[in-house]
C-alpha cells in the first residue's frame, strides 16, 4: 500500500515498523480489517499479496 496514504487514512503510525520501500509499504491484512472496524471506513488503496511474494518482495529490497 502507498505508505502516505496508509498514514493519511490513520491505518499504520508515521513512525511505523513496518518494511517499506520507496512509498510501498507492506503490513498484515489484519491491520486493515482493525482500521475498518474501528472507523467505518473502507479503501480499495491497496494490493493484496501472498506472504511468499511479500518476503520477496522484502528480500529484494535489503
């Protein structure tokens, strides 16, 4: 997900410890099904990916 608008829409902290990359950032599904609850609100911002391909996805950017 865009790493901006996941701290916009108050999903993820700025000061996060999640992996990021060039304005991706990757986090559980689960914190976006808490904002969800919590809020109310929905997004269709984001990207669902396999745990497989986000750890490459992460590997890839060390």
């Amino acid at each position: 997900m865009n790493e901006k608008l996941a701290v916009d829409l108050g999903i993820i902290t700025q000061n996060h410890p999640y992996k990021k990359n060039d304005g991706t950032v990757i986090f559980k599904r689960d914190l976006l099904t808490i904002w969800q609850q919590n809020t109310g609100k929905k997004t269709t911002e984001y990207k669902e990916i396999t745990t497989a391909l986000a750890l490459k996805k992460i590997d890839s950017w060390n």
